[in-house]
C-alpha cells in the first residue's frame, strides 16, 4: 500500500481578503471535518500568499507537501 493511500486526506481552506486572510488545515472526518489549526494573518504584511501559506505550515506545525502523481 502506498503512503498515499494510507495517509488521511486533508483540506487546505482559505479565505484572502484585503485586511485578513484564514488559513485552515483539515482532516475528513465522520460528520465534518475536523481542524488541524486555524489561523489569521494580517493580509498586507506579506508579500505574497506564498508567504502566508510559509508562515501557515510554520505555524502549524507541519510542511504543506503535495507529492506528485
């Protein structure tokens, strides 16, 4: 079985905004999903949404990794 297949599928969701933007990490669950972390960054103290998202999976304690088909 691959790593792939055994691993648990998990949701990046986001909402940018001009002031704010959110950033959550979920896993499917029974019923909804349930967070792994949320958090809200000041949308112009970064320089891009790269840079959000850097400091999403620093502070949420896990590497943001898609593998490859």
């Amino acid at each position: 079985m691959s790593s792939r297949t055994s691993s648990p599928a998990l949701v990046l969701a986001g909402d940018v905004g001009g002031t704010k933007t959110l950033v959550g990490l979920f896993e499917r669950a029974p019923g909804r999903p349930r967070s792994l972390g949320v958090f809200t960054y000041p949308t112009a103290a970064y320089g891009s949404f790269t840079d959000i998202l850097d400091a999403f999976a620093r502070d949420v304690g896990r590497p943001l990794v898609i593998p490859a088909a």
